[in-house]
C-alpha cells in the first residue's frame, strides 16, 4: 500500500472512529451513515457497482468498502467498515 493510501486511511478510520454524527441504527443505515460521514469531512463518495460505495482520491486508485454489521465472514478482498453493537463503535478494516 502507497504512503498517500496509508495516509488516506488514516484520515478514513479517524473520520469512521471520531463521527461528526452518533450512528444511530435506528434512525439511519450504516452505509448512510459512513458516507454522510466522509461526505462531512470533505471526501468523494460515489456509487460503485460491486460494493457498498467508493471513495475517489486524487492521484491515486478510488477506494471501494463494504459496510457490515458484523465482523464475521468478511471477504478480505475489499476494505470494510465494521460497526459493533457491543460497543457501539465503529471501524475500518482495509482489504489484505
């Protein structure tokens, strides 16, 4: 992974970790609720056909995520975001 993709991720968990909103499963889905988020910190989320949504970067490869309310099973080929019920958080898993 490029410095500028770590350093992009970086940004991604901080924003996914430390909301501008509360995810609040009952009032809205955590797919919307990760893209107002990103929207929120300034980042391009677009629609991508075979995940959840996309985040286009300058210079560099547009980055596509799921959204899952469960750490089980995931596929580890596309980068996650992760919420947990538990402890009422949420994180970010990048693809292997």
């Amino acid at each position: 992974m490029s410095e500028k993709i770590t350093q992009i991720f970086k940004l991604i968990e901080d924003t996914i970790t430390n909301p501008p909103i509360p995810h609040e499963p009952y009032k809205q889905s955590l797919k919307a609720w990760a893209m107002y988020c990103l929207r929120y910190k300034g980042f391009i989320v677009v629609y991508a056909q075979n995940a959840d949504f996309a985040i286009e970067t300058k210079g560099a490869e547009k980055l596509y995520f799921k959204v899952s309310n469960s750490p089980d099973d995931l596929d580890d080929s596309i980068n996650w975001i992760v919420w947990d019920n538990g402890t009422k958080t949420a994180s970010v898993i990048p693809k292997k």
